[in-house]
C-alpha cells in the first residue's frame, strides 16, 4: 500500500471535467484507489465520491493505493493532479 | 375536439403544424412501491436493462453534441456516463431491490433523495449544483424503466416540443437532434438560450405561455405561430388551413430573403457596403450567412460565461472562438471581450449590485479590475486567430489609459504564446467600442492607438442623450437623429475614415433602414445588426445613390431637430428614388 499527499492546484479543483480525467485513469489500474481529504475516505474510481469530496484549489489530499500496480497507478495519478489536469491554471 | 387559442411572446418567426410531444418534468415517487420476493430477479433485469438503455442514450448524444455544438458541450455526458457507471450508485440501487424488495422507481427515488442530501451539505456552490446531474442521470434510468419508448422525441418522427423550460444543455441536445418542428414553453424569455439556439435554426417558437404544459396532451394537435406569438390546441380543419396559407405566405417571404442575401452589397453607383452580423452563439453562424452577412461584426463573448456554472477555461473560449472562426471563414469574426458587470451579472463571481450599474463597473472596466480572466480571453481569441480572419474589440472604453493597458496585456500574451510556441496571427486587428461620449470625442487621439472602431450606438446615444429608453417616462426624448448624435456620430465615421481606419457601426441604428442611409451618407460601410435585419438593410442601401445619400446627409446636417432632418431625407430622397421607401415598408 501507498500512500501520497498532494496539493489540488488548478483553480478549479476535482471539479467534474478533472473527476472524469481522474476516473478514466484510476480505471486503467487494478489496484484499489481511495482519495482520503480531513476525515473522509472515498472510492477514488467513483466519481459521486470524488464529486462529493468537493475538493477545491488548495486542498490536500491523500491518495491510497494498493494492489499489484500501485507504483505505478501513484505515479501517474499524482502526475494528473500535479499537471492541473491538463488545465491551464 | 376543444379549441384553444393561447397567447405568448413569439421568439422565433414561422409557423408549424403537428403532433404535440410533452416533456415531462419527472417527479421522483415519494411513495414506496413494494414487489414479491419472486419478483426481484425480473425487477432486477428490469432495472439493468434501462441503465443499459440509458448508457446507449448517452453515447447517442454525447456524439450528436459533439458533432453538432462541439467537443466542448459533449463533456458532459463523459461525466454523466461515468455516474451511470458509478458503483456505488449502481449497487445502492440493486441493494434496495434485493433487501428491502421494492420496486425501481421507488429505489431510485431513494437514491435521488439520498445524494440531493448529500451534495446538500457542500458549502461549495459549484459542487453542491452537481446534484443536477446526478438527478439528471436518475432521472434517465427511470424514463428507460418503461421499455415501450414510441413517445420518445428521439423516434425520428417531427414533432412539436412543448415544455415547462429548458434549460441551456437541454436546449442545445433536444433542437440540434433536428426532429422539432417549433416550440412552446410555459418559461423564458427573447433572450432566454432557448429562444436564442431556436432563431438560429429557424425552429418556430414561443415562449412565455405560462400553463400550455397543463393544457395539452402528448399528440393533441397545435399549431404553434412564432411571428405573432400565438399557440392554438386542436385547430378544427377550418383554422388549420387559414394557417397552412400563412405558411406558405411566410415560406415564400423567406425565400425572398433569400433571394435577397445572394445579391450584391453595393449602391446604386456601385459603391461596396458590408452587412455583418452581430451573435451571441456560434451555432447562429449558419443563419446570419443564409440572410447574407458577410461576417461577424459583433460576436458577444459573455454568453459563454452566462452558459455554464463554473468560470470557463481558456479551452472552454478557444473552443468556441475558433470554432466561431472556422465557421465564419473567410469573412472576418470581431470578438467583443466581455461585456458583463452592471445589469448582466457573473453567477460564478458574486458581483456586487451596484447603485448605477450602466455607469458602473463593467465591460473593459471589469477585465482590467479581473486580470486573469481577461488574459485567459485574450490568449483563446489570439490561440483561435490562425485563419488569420479574427478580430479582438474592447467595449467601453474612456479613456486613453485603458488602451494603453490593454496593449500591454495584449502584447503580454502574444509573447507567452510566442514562447510556448502557439501558433496565432501576430497581425490579430486590435479594436475599440466607441459608446462612452467621451471616448467619442476624442476620435482623432483614440484613432492613432487603435486598428479599428465600432461605434455601439445603442449605450452612445442612451448616454450622450442621459435617456433610458426602457422608461416609459422619458423614452421619448430617445431619437437617433436627434442633430446632437448626428454630429458625434459624423465625427467618429469621418475622423476614422480620414486616419484610414476601418469603422463599423453595431447598435440598432444600422438595422434602421433610415438610419442606415444617414450612415452611409458619413461615409460608413459596415453595418453590423441582428442578422434577420439584414436583408431589409440591404435592399435600403441598394436602391439608393451613394453619391446622392452624400449630399443630401449633408445638407440634413443643418437642420435642428430630428423630426425636420428626418422629414427631409425622406422628401429629398423619394425625389430621386421613389421606390427606397416603399421596399422598407415591403420588407418590415
């Protein structure tokens, strides 16, 4: 199991067009993804969770991962949230 | 069969006759519906079967948007689908059927119920509002439970679309499908995205009927008259055909306009005039063409930011500026950078109502107070520049200052491009509104800093006069030809054609056949106007003499009020054309 802090930094946070960039990718994976943010934990292949989760600029997340390909489901995950989802700002 | 007549605002012209086709606003069930335990095999299948229906709705859509409004609005259904696809929607639903044994309508209620309260709890405004689509998917499903669908719009038959409202996504998916002969709603307004998206596709419309959604039935036969604003539920033979001859009446007309948008754009004595066309989508592109504009003088770039809840990417405005271009190509599309403070607010920034919002902050005001969201428009409309046929305007500008910032934001975002390098055309024409009398005034200062001007009569003439024309009270004092306006307007025309700079007009003056000939008499060759106008402008312009409209504008100049200047052109110019004014009369 991984475990890894990340700063959400585009402006507009896991809204819906990130949350399906970040579903389509956590799918590509075997292994099981949470996104945990202050207390709560959700299903980080479920896009009503990350949704709910209303995670906006400036937020800290935690993403959990494990299976057989948790190194790399973390790499490319975290590399998603760090690239501003391929937004602009 | 009961015969009723029903009055509203007619939005978009024309006359159809067909089936009604009722949207229902869907109300999920409070009630709990139970099945036998015997039972919950098939209502499982039951349930299965419509999420899979609704998955292949989806997909349908999702690529009839995108080839239709573009990627842009497809997204959504991206979104969408991954919800349907959703675990833990999907495994909430069967549990309920499995251990509580109830039926599927009653669990998808209760899962609407439960995740409406959930996002309730949100403190953030965008991501509470995607409740919506999370209803909107349930609400899917529940349609697909019913495995007869013959009453769904999407059977390819033509039908008449009659609804309570339909909100922006809803309008662009159900008129782009192409199968809705007119429409009527109980809501909206001329301004409302439905009756925008309707004109541009020649879909007749009207709006504001308050309960038609209570008066008819699926399949009652209505006639739906958007020219005069009228809906009639079950027309007996006799007024049927009184409107078929009116159809055909208003078929021939159009085709005339046609006719008319093919012609040449020139006076008498050959001189070139341009009709553009001012729009608020690019799905209106199409239309304005078919009347014969030859570009978009004025595209309002604010619509993008009323059309969505959250603030738009530089992708969302890319995407739509440079489909905007494509589409227009090879005549030019001036892009006005937002127009929004004042009266037309921002829902996603929480501007402050202000006491005198007309003399408040808005429009170039606004992006200059806004930076950031002014750099990602200026960025789109440069990245969407490569056909080389767009355009950037500036409303509102007072003063030189404000130019000179917005040259260096400009010039700032050309190098950013430059150095990621994004291809744009460096030579992207840099223009300004003349609408604040003061900006007027100093044509010649403003002239020298600028590519080009379009002069906005509307909020010109409201300011120099200090009218608001929507008050009843003093709405008469608002006159176009009022010699004061006459001269400021000479002015601005004739000191931009001196300094060699292009100058366009795209208030209502330029869609007033009267006006537009004193125009052309300043010297004025581009008229922009909402583009159903243009074919009568343009029959105006073509009966009458350059030459003639010169001299006669000019000795019109000396006259003191508008009723005389008025009354002179008419008299002078029925003199040497007698038929300009009949054509209008024709044509109105």
């Amino acid at each position: 199991m991984i475990e890894k802090t990340i700063l959400i930094k585009n402006r507009l946070g896991l809204h819906a067009r990130a949350a399906v960039k970040f579903v389509n990718l956590a799918n590509r994976f075997m292994s099981d993804v949470k996104i945990k943010k202050d207390g709560s934990e959700i299903d980080g292949k479920s896009i009503l969770g990350i949704l709910t989760l209303a995670a906006t600029q400036e937020t800290v997340i935690t993403l959990i991962i494990e299976g057989d390909d948790e190194q790399a489901a973390c790499r490319a995950l975290g590399d998603l949230i760090n690239n501003r989802f391929g937004e602009k700002e | 069969m009961e015969f009723t007549r029903l009055r509203g605002i007619g939005v978009s012209p024309g006359i159809a006759i067909g089936e009604a086709y009722l949207t229902e606003q869907l109300v999920f069930t409070s009630r709990i519906e139970y099945i036998p335990p015997q039972r919950m095999d098939e209502e499982l299948g039951r349930l299965r079967a419509a999420v899979q229906r609704t998955r292949e709705d989806l997909v349908r859509i999702r690529e009839i948007i995108r080839e239709k409004a573009g990627a842009e609005h497809a997204f959504i259904f991206d979104a969408h689908l991954l919800i349907l696809e959703d675990k833990s929607l999907t495994a909430n639903l069967e549990r309920l059927i499995k251990e509580e044994n109830i039926r599927s309508e009653s669990a998808l209620s209760d899962v609407h119920a439960k995740y409406q309260k959930i996002f309730d709890t949100i403190s953030d405004e965008y991501f509470k509002q995607r409740k919506s689509d999370v209803a909107d998917v349930l609400a899917k499903i529940y349609r697909n439970l019913e495995s007869q669908r013959e009453e769904n719009t999407e059977d390819g038959r033509d039908k008449i679309l009659v609804a309570h409202d339909l909100p922006p996504s809803e309008a662009a998916l159900r008129l782009s499908q192409g199968h809705v002969l007119a429409l009527a709603l109980d809501m909206g307004g001329q301004t409302s995205h439905a009756a925008i998206l309707a004109r541009s596709l020649n879909v007749p419309t009207v709006v504001g009927l308050h309960n038609i959604t209570q008066r008819i039935k699926t399949r009652d036969i209505l006639i739906v008259d958007g020219t005069d604003g009228e809906v009639i539920i079950n027309p007996p033979p006799a007024v049927q055909k009184e409107f078929l001859s009116k159809k055909e009446k208003y078929d021939v007309y159009r085709k005339d306009l046609k006719k008319v948008a093919k012609w040449k754009s020139t006076t008498l004595d050959e001189v070139r005039f341009y009709p553009l066309a001012n729009i608020e989508l690019p799905e209106e592109i199409t239309n304005a063409l078919s009347y014969g504009a030859e570009g978009v003088g004025l595209f309002r770039s604010e619509f993008i930011y009323l059309q969505r809840s959250a603030l738009p990417t530089e992708d969302d405005h890319f995407d739509i500026y440079s489909r905007l271009a494509k589409k227009v190509y090879p005549y030019p599309v001036y892009i006005r950078t937002i127009d929004i403070g004042g009266e037309k607010n921002l829902p996603q920034l929480q501007i402050e109502k202000e006491p005198n919002p007309a003399l408040g902050l808005r429009a170039i005001r606004f992006s200059l107070r806004n930076r950031d969201l002014f750099r990602i428009q200026l960025r789109a409309i440069l990245r969407a520049s490569v056909l080389k046929n767009v355009r950037i305007l500036i409303p509102m500008i007072t003063e030189l200052e404000e130019i000179g910032e917005v040259k260096i934001l400009f010039e700032e975002a050309k190098e950013e491009l430059v150095s990621k390098k994004i291809k744009f055309d460096p030579a992207v024409p840099l223009g300004v509104m003349i609408e604040v009398p003061a900006a007027a005034a100093i044509t010649d200062i403003i002239a020298k800093e600028v590519d080009y001007l379009s002069i906005g009569t509307n909020d010109l003439i409201q300011y120099y006069l200090a009218v608001d024309r929507s008050n009843e009270f003093v709405s008469y004092l608002y006159k176009p030809l009022h010699p004061s306006v006459l001269r400021l307007i000479k002015f601005v025309i004739e000191t931009a054609v001196k300094r060699g700079k292009d100058v366009t007009i795209c208030g209502e003056m330029a869609a007033d056949p009267l006006s537009a000939i004193v125009l052309l008499g300043f010297g004025l060759k581009k008229f922009s106007m909402n583009p159903i106008f243009i074919p009568r402008i343009k029959k105006a312009l073509r009966s009458v003499e350059y030459k003639t409209v010169r001299r006669v504008v000019h000795q019109a100049m000396a006259l003191k009020t508008a009723q005389e200047i008025e009354e002179f052109i008419i008299e002078k110019l029925l003199v040497k054309h007698p038929d300009v004014f009949l054509m209008m009369k024709a044509t109105t």
